[in-house]
C-alpha cells in the first residue's frame, strides 16, 4: 500500500548538516499496523511529515528516496496533486490535537471542510457526515459537540475529533503520530480499540509511531526501531519482542518498567543520551552506548542484514549473535525491593480532610459565586518517613491540585496538613518560607520550570539565596554531581540541556537544601523510556541515601508499580482506594482501579493477547457538577451489572475510604469491592 525506499532529509544548520532521516526503507500493506518506535530525535515524525510533503524546502533538502503510494511516487508529484491526496488517499492524525485543530472554527466545521476540500458536496450534506463521524468515533451527542469548539472538547474527545477528521474521506494510509501520549491510559485504550474497529471494518493501513512499546505490543503487526535518522532493527512483532538483534533494541526493552512484574531493585537504563543529529558518531551511530561495541564499531556503518538467510527479520548491529544470546540468557531471579513501610513509625507527612474548591463566579466584575469547582474534596493521606506514596488517576482528577495544596502552593480551602510535628496549613508567610527548605517539589516540565535566562550555577545559588543554607564554592559542582551531571554544566543555560538531563536540574535544585519531603509531580512522563529508567534510579538512589519521603504522582501505572510503597488512587476529587504497592496492584479492589490496571498496555505480545480488558466508556464528569453518591457510578462497569436496589445504594449513597475485608491497611471506597483478575498471563 505505502512503501518508503531509501529516504533522506537533511537540514542546513549553523552547526553543520542535521541528517533526520538518513537512508530509511520500509513498507505497510493493505489492513496492516507498522509501529515505527524510537527515542525522541531519532527521526520518526519527520518521516511521516515528508510522506505527506509537509516538510518544507528549504530548510529541508531531500538528497535521494521515494514514497510510494500504490506505485506513485508521492515525492515527485506537483503540490497540487499531493493536495489532492492529502486527507483523502493518505491521512495523518496528529500528536497534539489542540494545536492541529483550529481554535476559532467549530469542530463539525472542520471535518466538513476537509470532506468539501475532496468531495462535491454541499456544505449541509458535509456537516452531516461531520455529524455521522463524530458519532462513528464514540462522542456522545455528535450534534451537539459539532457545534461546539476545539477548548470545549476534554483530550480525548479531541484526539477522536482529529481521528474523524483524518478518516473523513476512508484514506487508504493512516499515519498516527504519537496518537495517544497525552492521553490518560483509559483513555488510550479506547483510542486503540476505536482505530483497530475502524481498521477492521475499512481495511486501512495504519503506521503507528510511537515510543510506547506497550502498545506497540498490543497493536502492531510489524516494528520498524529508529535510532539517529536510520532503521537499525524491522521484523514481526514477535521477533522483535521476543529475539531481537540490535543492541538498541536490546536495552529498550531492557530498560522498560513492567506493571505484571514485582519490583526490580533497579531499572537498566541505556548509558548516555541520544546523539545529536549534525554530530552522529562515525561507525554505528550507537556504539557510544552500546555494551557489546567493539573497535570495528567505530568505524564501520552496519547496513540491514536478515538475522537468518530468507528472513524478513532485519538487523544493522555487528554483534547480533552476542545481543540474542544476552537477551535470551536466563537471567538470575532480580532482587525484589520490599516496600519500605513500617507500621507505627510517626509518618512525615499527615493529610486530613484536605480540601480545594475554585470558586465560579459570574455577574458583573464577576463578584457573584455561582458554584464550585470541587477540585480535590476531602483526601486523607500520610507517607511514612523514607517511602513513597504515588497519587494516580486520570487527568482532571485533582493530583496535582492535591499536590500543591499541601505545599501551600494554592491555599486549601478546608483541612489540615501536618510536616513532622508542623501543621503547615496554620503557618504565617514567614514561618511557611522557613518550612520550605524541608518540603520541594520537582515539576513535570522542567524547561518550563527552570529559569531561560538564568545559567544552571544562578539556578541553584538562588535557592540557597531565597531559603538559607551554607553555599560554599564546592556547593554547586558537588551538587550537579550527586545528580549525575558533570561539575562543568554549572554554566550552561537550559536550553543547552537534552530533556532528561534538565529534569535532573530540576531535581538537583529541589533536593539542594536536603529537604525530608518532596513532591514529584509526573517527573518522568515527558522523557523517553531509556531516559526515564536513568531518573527513576536516580530518584531511588537519592531517596536511600538522604532518607528523602516522596509523593509521586503519575498516571503511567508501570513506573508507580516500580518507584512506589503504597498508592493512592483518585477519581474526581476522592480517594477510592490506598493499598500496598503489591497488594494494589495484584489484588485491586474498586473496579475504577481494576480498569485503570486493565487498560495499562504491557510490552509483551504473548501477555497482551490473553489479558481481560475492561474498557471505560466516556469521560471523567465535570468536577463543577459531580454526580450524587458513587461519583464513578456514571463510567461504572460493575453499577451496571447490579440490580436495581444495589444501583440506587450507588446514586444515593457516597462510599467511605473504609478497609477491604482481610486486610489491615488496603482501603477501598466502593459499596460492593471485591477482587476481579485483570492480568493474566
């Protein structure tokens, strides 16, 4: 159907030519999942981009390659026909649905324009089958919501407008973009489950890129790895999982925090980062990380070669015989890290009652209080000293809210929160800046949360600066090294930083005055998975060496069944459970937290075809008007299956945090909990 030969895009930069596509071939047949995976840089996007012509020249040249559509060769042809293919024979769905839709056209709006743009159809009789789309997507009230616009939409009924849009026309190519990484897991289920039906009943071809390899293992047929612009590594799904040949692809999977397995003492991470693009490093571009390398790795270019004669298992990677046996090896039995929690040890932080309305005010100079945004609506928690507890949930749910609440970043409009023998909701502003240098927070973004014009060395000293504490000349180098960075990046910008090593600023400037309780707030969800696995270390080795307490909150439940003690899990402002790490994940209890572990993608294909799935329908309710009683029973797939004076306990009556029957510390909010198996294999 869609078939790359040989593509090449280079960049003309000031620090010489970036080559992000470099000589890369590969091909997607009719009604099939090619998953293209790979950190980010290695070129995956742009690839997608210049299939669709959407690259521009200049900056862009394209020194050789073809694309071909059913034989045509897209590169070749004249704009205005590669327009009339666009959205029509070959179609893309975007990674941030905000920016690819327009903000001041209605939804239904566009997907009409983009059905007019190829087919002679009245305007009405396109805004029908906008409406029609819509509906085939999974948006309730279709007619409604069509009417209405891009910021009205939650992210994964923008993520379904992009993916009606993009099937406008029944493309023969669907090219999807890191369809689902801003999306909750639940949420990405459904996204899935929705483009396999709509592959299914259309018979499209689909390349998915991502670097989610739980997905990939879920939804793809064939994988393509990326690293530096090249394909080092394509075959089956199976093959890749089970047998690959690259050392790349080796220590991705290796690197990978798994939720079906109980907690390893520690991750292994890929060393180093990516290389830069305009300096790819002579021979095979991954021999500076790679474990297996060897002289001749450093100046021989590896090309693609059948990992058997006939095979369509392809590898770039000079010790492929000594990648298989280390990945097929038996490996001893990891050591196991038992959750650190001890009963009975007076906890760091106590959280009681904790309450966070935002007001809603209308009428003029907006001075009339019309109702309340229930943002976080009375949570109970305590973390004992050296653990940590994860806060996990949709978005929208009031994490981090919570989070900052107990900072005292936003004042909590009910409740007490208590750091040590401190009640830090009745502290004066002095007193509050003091507490400061025992309680920080690292943020989910760090560029956005470090300074641009401030070098890392003003940073750092700034805090010393704000909060007190002894800064000496050894302070700062001593400092960036405890959080693996060089001494001399002191006087580096953050803009000079990869995304992992500025997260590691951001932690460095939170630990800098040894505070006993910090707040991570989705620390590692921005960064690859090989980057991810170095910070998640790194956390754990700072936590056993200062005896720091955390609270971490994410939605990815691999790195919460890793990194944590105990886990709380929120659903519209509530708790509704809290449990031991293990017994959480093995033994769920509320059946929001039975889905929520369901929908979590494992990277492995054997795994991911025998699992039960329980897929949640709709999104979260709006926290300004949240539902009586049971607040999940609206999205409830246990309420359904009760009898009518059961369902009416759920609409009238709200469940308490209450224990789980046998268990002395799991607790669970839900009138009928019990244990369903949602991992098999």
């Amino acid at each position: 159907m869609l078939e790359v030969r040989d593509l090449r895009v280079h960049f003309d930069t000031p620090a010489g030519t970036v080559k992000a596509v470099d000589g890369v071939s590969w091909q997607v047949d009719e009604g099939e999942t090619l998953a293209i995976v790979g950190e980010s840089g290695s070129g995956k996007s742009v690839s997608a981009m210049t299939i669709l012509g959407l690259v521009p020249s200049p900056p862009a040249v394209f020194p050789g390659g073809q694309v071909l559509l059913r034989g045509r060769s897209l590169l070749d042809m004249p704009e205005a026909r590669q327009r009339k293919l666009r959205g029509n024979e070959i179609s893309m769905i975007f990674q941030d649905p905000l920016t690819a839709l327009n903000p001041v056209f209605k939804v239904g709006e566009q997907i009409a324009e983009m059905i007019r743009t190829h087919r002679k159809v009245g305007k009405a009789a396109a805004l029908r089958k906008a409406v029609d789309l819509l509906g085939e997507v999974g948006i309730p009230n279709p007619r409604v919501r069509a009417a209405q616009y891009p910021h009205e939409f939650s992210g994964g009924m923008r993520q379904r407008a992009m993916i009606a849009m993009a099937l406008a026309n029944d493309p023969q190519v669907l090219l999807a973009d890191e369809p689902t990484t801003a999306l909750d897991v639940t949420v990405q289920a459904q996204i899935m489950q929705l483009l396999e039906d709509l592959q299914a009943s259309r018979n499209t071809a689909i390349v998915l890129i991502t670097h989610d390899l739980g997905l990939v293992a879920s939804h793809a047929d064939r994988i393509a790895v990326m690293y530096a612009g090249r394909i080092v590594e394509t075959g089956t799904c199976e093959e890749i999982f089970t047998a690959p040949r690259h050392s790349y692809t080796h220590g991705l999977l290796s690197s990978l925090a798994r939720m079906d397995h109980a907690r390893p003492e520690k991750l292994e991470p890929i060393p180093g980062q990516p290389p830069s693009l305009s300096r790819v490093p002579q021979g095979c571009a991954f021999h500076p990380r790679c474990q297996f390398a060897t002289a001749e790795c450093t100046t021989e270019v590896p090309i693609l070669v059948p990992s058997r004669p006939g095979s369509d298992h392809l590898h770039a990677c000079l010790h492929s015989d000594r990648v298989a046996a280390a990945h097929s090896a038996p490996r001893p039995p990891a050591a196991v890290a038992t959750a650190r929690v001890e009963t009975g040890v007076p906890p760091v932080l106590e959280v009681e009652g904790l309450v966070k309305h935002f007001p809603i005010r209308s009428g003029l100079l907006f001075k009339r209080t019309i109702g309340a945004v229930q943002a976080v609506d009375g949570i109970d928690l305590d973390i004992e000293p050296g653990t940590t507890l994860s806060l996990v949930g949709e978005s929208g749910c009031g994490k981090s809210t919570a989070a900052r609440t107990i900072l005292r970043l936003q004042e909590p409009t009910a409740g007490s929160v208590r750091l040590g023998s401190r009640d830090v909701t009745a502290m004066r502003k002095e007193e509050l800046r003091k507490a400061r240098e025992d309680m920080q927070i690292v943020f989910q973004d760090p560029y956005a949360s470090l300074n641009p014009r401030m070098t890392v060395r003003q940073i750092l000293t700034e805090k010393y600066e704000l909060l007190g504490g002894e800064l000496t000349e050894d302070t700062i180098p001593d400092l960036l090294e405890t959080v693996g960075l060089s001494a001399e990046y002191a006087d580096r910008y953050p803009h000079e930083f990869s995304g992992g090593q500025r997260q590691r600023v951001g932690i460095a400037r939170a630990i800098a005055l040894n505070p006993r309780f910090v707040v991570l707030d989705e620390p590692v969800s921005a960064l690859d998975v090989s980057i991810q696995a170095q910070i998640l270390n790194l956390l754990e080795d700072l936590q056993r060496e200062f005896g720091l307490t955390y609270l971490f909150i994410a939605h990815d439940l691999s790195v919460v069944r890793h990194i944590s003690d105990r886990v709380a899990v929120m659903y519209l402002g509530g708790i509704v459970e809290l449990a031991d790490r293990d017994d959480l994940f093995e033994r769920p209890q509320h059946p929001y937290t039975q889905a929520l572990i369901s929908a979590v993608p494992i990277p492995d294909p054997a795994v991911e075809r025998s699992r039960e799935r329980i897929v949640l329908t709709g999104d979260v309710p709006n926290p300004a008007d949240p539902p009586s009683g049971c607040r999940f029973r609206t999205r409830c797939w246990k309420h359904l299956e009760l009898s009518d004076p059961d369902k009416q306990r759920c609409i009238t009556e709200r469940p308490a945090l209450d224990l789980a029957d046998g268990s002395g510390r799991h607790r669970v909010a839900c009138h009928f909990a019990g244990e369903r198996q949602v991992l098999r294999g």
